[in-house]
C-alpha cells in the first residue's frame, strides 16, 4: 500500500514538473515572439526577450527620419549584382526574396554579399518627414557576418513592371516558400541615380543589431496603387514598418 502511494506521488511530481518546463517553453516561445500588432508591437519589442533588449536601449537604432544631412564627398555606390534570385518566402513580417550567390558590393574597402531583400509597407526610413508607401532592404553580409543595407524608396504611380515579376509568385501564407528564379531582379530594382545618404544604424526588426551599414538611395522607383494594395492589404494585412528612432549624436552623410 505505502509503495502505491510512493508512486502515485511520484508520478504527480513528474507531471507537475512536466507541465511547469512545458509552460515554461510555451511561455519563452511566446515572449520570443514579435510582431507589428497585438500584444508584441515594436514598442514592446525590447522587454519580450533578453535578445531583444537592443531594441529598447539601443543608441543607433534603425529607422530614421533623415534630416540636415552633411554633405561630403562620398564614394559612388555601384553594387554588382547579375546573378538571379533563388526563392521567394512570407515569414511572417515580410516577404523576402532570397538570392543565389555572387552578387556584391563593395564598401570602405569590403567586400559585402547580397544575400536577400524584402520589404516594408510603408517605408521604415523617412526623408524630410515623407513616408513613402513601399521601401525595399538590400540586406548584405561580409566574411565576418557584419552587414550593409541598402534601401529604395517607392513612390506611388506607374506601375512597377520588375516589382510585378516578383508579386506574380508571393506566398499570402505565413511560412509558404516559392522558388523564384529571375535573371538580375536585384539590379533591375535599383534606380539609375545611385546617391545616397549614410548612417550607421541597426536591423529594424529583432534583435535590433545594431553597427549596421545604412545607404538609402535619394531617388525613389515608382509602384502603382495596386502593387501596394496586393502586398499591403492582401498579403501583410497590417503596416510592417518599424516607428522612427531618435538620431541621438549620430551624423548622416550624403
């Protein structure tokens, strides 16, 4: 009789603890995870895990309103990218479009690989307090894994005929993967006019890295009402735009 109490005790025990590790888990799956609306909006963003706390004490955060810039003799940005896009994915904030390897830029000296862009409805960046209604991210690495952005602006007209070769195939289900295989995309999303502002800043989604290389471009692409539509309303149902971060000391060059 005593030995069946024993287990009987001890078998509650297990499942106790059990059940404790497995809320434990559900509850650093759900502080870990973020989002643009609900419970883990952005300002939340830097209390919902340790790995995120740069998104709250950050001093170089990312976006920006870009403002009384520095004018200086900048070197021409000229990426080298001809090589095609791999796939296309929803992850749930954005939809990414990956790239095959080869295509660089370099950078104060270094070399940085393309390794996807995507994009943000409406822009993350602002210039002179305008929000535009698209923003696309380079997002490029070097050999050490630290990172350089650049971003284009979109502007609402035409519509866009290579942004269309990529809205043809976007995945409008979290977590679906296409592939997605089209000849020098990177490139052709570029404006001609390659100037652009400087500054250093961060990831605009957790954790928040911050020593990121920023280029926005000054000239903006076009993108039709209806191309903003489809990915806004359709596909993303929500803004998936970072708010604007305070400058703090740091300087923008152009």
């Amino acid at each position: 009789m005593q030995k069946n109490i024993k287990l009987l005790l001890s078998t509650i025990a297990a499942l106790t603890l059990c059940n404790v590790q497995l809320s434990a888990n559900e509850t650093k799956a759900h502080t870990d995870h973020w989002g643009y609306t609900g419970h883990n909006t952005p300002d939340k963003w830097g209390k919902l895990s340790e790995k995120f706390r740069e998104c709250g004490v950050g001093l170089n955060q990312s976006p920006i309103n870009i403002t009384n810039s520095l004018h200086a003799n900048l070197p021409p940005l000229s990426p080298n990218y001809s090589h095609s896009s791999k796939n296309i994915v929803d992850n749930g904030h954005t939809i990414q479009v990956n790239m095959e390897p080869g295509d660089t830029v370099t950078i104060d000296g270094i070399t940085f690989e393309l390794k996807q862009f995507h994009f943000h409805s409406p822009s993350e960046n602002q210039i002179d307090g305008k929000s535009f209604p698209l923003e696309a991210h380079f997002v490029h690495a070097d050999k050490k894994g630290d990172l350089a952005v650049i971003a284009v602006m979109f502007q609402e007209g035409e519509a866009n005929p290579e942004l269309e070769k990529i809205w043809a195939d976007m995945p409008n289900k979290e977590g679906d993967t296409k592939v997605l295989q089209l000849k020098e995309i990177a490139k052709k999303l570029l404006p001609k006019d390659k100037h652009y502002y400087r500054f250093n800043g961060s990831l605009t989604t957790p954790p928040c890295t911050e020593g990121v290389r920023w280029f926005v471009l000054k000239q903006p692409l076009t993108v039709s009402k209806e191309q903003i539509k489809k990915f806004h309303d359709d596909t993303m149902h929500h803004n998936n735009n970072r708010p604007i971060q305070p400058l703090d000391a740091r300087i923008i060059v152009d």
